[in-house]
C-alpha cells in the first residue's frame, strides 16, 4: 500500500537485518559501475553470503524492452520474463543471484506505480509528490529484494553519472536509508576516473567534483574505485583521501584489466569485501575464490585460437550482443582456445564485397545472432548457405535460427520467395509466422514471447548431446515461430527438429543432417552462460570450429590471414 503524506515509508529494518551497499558514477558513463556491482557481488559470494544486486536505470522507459540496441546495447531477458539493461548479464555472470523483474528499476515503472495509485484513489487525497511518494516507492523497491530467502546483502547500482537531474529522486532515497539505518547497515561506493594526461599523469580533481556532486545530494562515499590506465600511486591515495574525505582504505585503484573476469580477484587483493563486511559487523569467512584464479589461468594459458563470424543487424555497436560475445568467450576459455570473434555487418556480405567474404571463409565457425527487422536478412540466409554447404560449423540463435529454415526452404525445398511475414508479409510461403495470439498486436512493450520456457530435445540430436538432457528450460524474447505446415518437408528434406515446446506445439531447435554441427534455437541460451559454467551448446558450437579448423588446416585449406585487411570491430569480449 502507498503511503499518505504524514506517514512516509521508514526503511529502519522493514524486513530483518539485511546489508545495503550502494554503487553510485562519477566524473562520466560507461565507467564500469555494473561490473563493480557485479564483482562485489561474487566476492561476497565467495565469503558465504547471499547477495542481490538491483539496477536503478533512471530513464522514464518502462524497460529496456523498447529501446533500440544502438541506444542501448543488449537486452537481458530474465526467467521471469523481464527485459532489463545489460548490466543485470554482467550480475548473472559474476554471481549465483536469481534475477527476475524485481532486479531492475526504471523511473518510468516508479512513476507508473504511483500515478496508477493516484488515479485509484490510494492516497486518500493527499497530494501526490516526488517527496516523499516517488521516494518511498524506490525505497519499497529497494528494500523487497532483503525480502529474499537467503538474502543477506542488497547491491544497489545506480545508473547515470551522479549530478544528472534524472538521478535526483533516486540518491534522495538511497540518503534516506542510510539516514533511517545504523552505520552498519549501508555502505556507500562511488566508481570514478581518473584520467590520464599525455604526461602520464593521473588527475584527481574530476573525482573530487563527483564527490562533491554526492555530497550536495547528502550522500558521503566511503569506498571510492578509481578507474585509471593504471594503478594508483600512494601519492594519489592521500591525496584523494584528503581532498574527498575518504579513507586511505577505502581508496581501490581499479586499473584497466585484459578480462573483466580478473576484477573480483583484484578488487579482493585490496581487501574491498573485507572491508564492507568489517563495517557491517559480519564475519569475514575464507573466500572460495579458486573458480575464478581458474577461469584467468586458462584464458591466459590459452595458446590455440578459434575464430568465429558472427554475422548480426547491430554489428556496429560493441555491447548489441553482450551477452553471446560472453558466452563465446566463456567456452573458448573452457576449451583452452582464445576467442577471435569477428563481427560482420550483413549488408556488406549481400553487397558481394570480396574482402568481407574472404574475411567470413577464414573463420573456422558462423554464429547468427537475434534480430528484428529486414535490414540485412539476405546477408545472412547466404552466410548460412555458405555454412551449410562448406560443413561450417554453425549456431543460429533466435533470428538465426529463422535464417535457417529460410535459407533451407528456398535453396533445399525450392520454395521460391519463402519468408518470414516479418521481413515480407504477402510472402507466399510463410515459413516463419506469427502465432495467432501475436497477431494484431498493436502495443510492443512486454507482449512478446518473454522469459523461460521448457523445451524437449529429441535423443542423440545435436542440442541433446550438449545439454545431455531431455528436458531443459531456456529463456526467449520474440514474436514469430517455424510455421508447423511447411515442417514434414523440411523433416523430409533434413532439415531436422531437434527440439519442442513441452506440449510439442511449437518447434525449439533444428538442426542440418548429414553436417558435423549446424544447430538453430528458438531461444536465448547466452544470458545462462557463466565463465564458471560455460553453456553447453556455445562449448559444443566452438568444440567442432576448432575440430574443424583442424580438419582444414590438414586439408591445406588457406590458413587464416594473420593481418586483417581492414579495421573491424575483432578480438576478445572480455
Ligand atoms: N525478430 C524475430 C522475432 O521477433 C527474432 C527475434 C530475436 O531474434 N530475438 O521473432
């Protein structure tokens, strides 16, 4: 229930003694905040404690269901069905906490729970403000995630950089719950830059202006982490200690690191999650951070390299397709291979342009990524067509796996003009179509097939020889479906399904026979890949590109350039 007026909503211990750290960015975005949140996280994992982590995205969208990946990067897409910002992957990936829509928090859900209230008449009158309805609200939200069984400490990031108007609400209402509670409750992080000048030198004064900035917001930080090309000089401690009224202690130097994966480990030598744990008064157990000493040592011992196209809409931007770079990367480190990933923009493979197609046969395997929309379909049905055909091994997700039974339909069955209604509508085989119940929708946020769902893969196909179960549970994100009338002549033709919805009403996954591993998949098996456990069908997807690398290099295949011809966006995720 909102509150009236006279009675804001008091945070002292709503729910049990739960901890509250805060991440708030200073001095610029795209510092990292998320990735701070996310390696506290599993630091504090790691001494025995349950964690959650929230994202405060003080944008007026409702999600990030609507936005377009060039604005935002990625989608995460939560069992529950949620399409949040990308930073909720990096917290999937760092930590074992189960998001769901109560992960993240928008202006525009805060305003849209309030404003629904006022037209319900739930606030009896009063008048309706940013304080302390707004703000009660976000602390309600902040605070339901102690509510969790299991949950000892709530990490808050907010998004933005503090001094932005949007923010305002959002610090009033973390001041609040670090007023409301003892000092032992909450603990405050601010992630900034100290930029480096041609001199070589570290500046600190954006750092002080941040703080700064936090302060007028009546908030005081108390661990500061520094980004910087490099690490922070005792000199630059002190003097950040003086002039920003934190402790030498709670300085960390945050240096720019080859894979995120070595942040925990580096935030953990300078004693960060000792720290917060001394000042909550909770007891600092041995870390279990053997996983992650593992995970680095390989990817740094990884001598082989595979080299995978991917060949997606949103190319161009570096986080569109976060969390599958991630996964990529996840197996090729199991499989002790370093990653090349090589991304393609598909009108330029449609434009027939020779040194694009030269830079695709050097690859040893072909991923197609999500998508919506027709820009670029004819680029990738022939990527596929050439994986196909030249026994590349090849992973088709979502869009992808639409591309598939496209590119089958037309060049295998001779379906001349098959389509998918969302590229071509009048499409005289609609091999791809809109289930009934998507048809006419009119309203876009949230109505698409969202979330998890069970799948049940057919013995000994491709998918369950990765997974080595029957029933498994993956999460989706869209509208259209292989269309069941053209699958018996698909069947037929092999193009073979390996996989069904749990009623056996919709197809899941498919697979080409007679090809050592081309696997499509209805849904999203990137956002459950962890560095820790890498996802079964990306392990499997870069086990047979480096078998078949092998296989090429023995047939004398050309071996791969060693320079590229042109700059492209190539290298390692992480
Ligand atoms: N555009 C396709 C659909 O809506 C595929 C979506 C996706 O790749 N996530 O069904």
């Amino acid at each position: 229930m909102p509150n009236t007026d006279t009675q804001a909503y008091n945070t002292h211990n709503p729910h049990k003694a739960c901890k509250y750290v805060f991440v708030t960015g200073g001095v610029c975005s795209s510092l990292g905040k998320g990735l701070t949140a996310a390696s506290l996280g599993s630091l504090l994992e790691s001494r025995g404690y349950g964690v959650q982590i929230v994202k405060i995205d003080p944008y007026l969208n409702v999600d990030a269901g609507t936005m377009n990946p060039y604005q935002h990067g990625e989608v995460y897409v939560t069992d529950d069905g949620a399409e949040t910002d990308l930073d909720l992957g990096n917290y999937a990936r760092f930590t074992s906490a189960e998001l769901s829509k109560k992960n993240s928090i928008t202006t525009g859900q805060v305003y849209f729970e309030v404003i629904e209230s006022e037209r319900q008449g739930r606030y009896l009158g009063g008048t309706v403000q940013v304080v302390p309805h707004i703000t009660d609200t976000i602390k309600k939200r902040i605070m339901r995630l102690s509510q969790q069984q299991g949950v000892d400490i709530v990490i808050t990031e907010v998004g933005g950089t503090v001094g932005d108007i949007e923010s305002v609400p959002f610090l009033e209402a973390i001041r609040q719950i670090i007023h409301e509670n003892d000092s032992d409750v909450t603990c405050t992080i601010h992630v900034t830059l100290l930029p480096q000048l041609a001199n070589n030198e570290l500046k600190t004064k954006p750092t002080q202006h941040s703080v700064r900035d936090l302060r007028v917001a009546g908030i005081r930080p108390e661990f500061l982490i520094c980004r910087s090309p490099v690490l922070l000089s005792q000199e630059h401690r002190s003097k950040l200690e003086l002039l920003s009224d934190v402790t030498r202690e709670g300085v960390i130097s945050s240096y720019d690191v080859d894979n995120i994966y070595e942040l925990p480990l580096l935030y953990s030598e300078q004693g960060l999650e000792t720290k917060i744990l001394k000042k909550f008064n909770l007891a600092i157990r041995e870390p279990k951070l053997q996983p992650w000493h593992d995970y680095i040592n390989s990817a740094r011992k990884a001598k082989k390299t595979v080299r995978i196209a991917m060949v997606g809409k949103y190319v161009q931007l570096e986080d569109a397709y976060k969390s599958v770079d991630e996964a990529l990367s996840h197996a090729a480190t199991k499989l002790n291979a370093q990653l090349q990933l090589v991304k393609f923009d598909p009108e330029l493979l449609e434009q027939q342009q020779e040194d694009e197609w030269e830079q695709l046969r050097a690859c040893d395997g072909v991923l197609i990524p999500g998508g919506f929309g027709t820009r670029g379909v004819y680029g990738m049905l022939l990527s596929a067509e050439y994986a196909r055909t030249q026994h590349i091994p090849f992973f088709g997700i979502c869009l992808g796996l639409h591309i598939m039974v496209i590119e089958y339909s037309r060049n295998v069955l001779n379906l001349r003009g098959a389509d998918s209604t969302e590229f071509k509508l009048e499409t005289k085989h609609p091999v791809i179509c809109l289930l009934s119940e998507q048809e006419g929708i009119a309203n876009l946020g949230g109505t698409m097939r969202l979330g998890a769902n069970d799948s049940v893969l057919v013995k000994d196909s491709k998918p369950y020889l990765a997974y080595q179960q029957e029933v498994i549970s993956e999460r989706h994100r869209h509208r259209y479906e292989v269309s069941n009338k053209y699958l018996t002549d698909l069947v037929n033709a092999g193009l073979m399904i390996a996989g069904k919805t749990a009623d056996g009403s919709l197809v899941e996954s498919m697979q080409w026979s007679g090809h050592p591993w081309g696997v499509g998949v209805q849904f999203h098996p990137e956002f459950k890949s962890r560095p820790i456990y890498p996802h079964p069908l990306f392990r499997d997807f870069i086990k047979y590109s480096l078998d078949s690398k092998a296989k090429r290099h023995k047939s004398s295949a050309p071996p791969h350039p060693t320079t590229e011809k042109k700059p492209r966006k190539s290298g390692t995720s992480s």
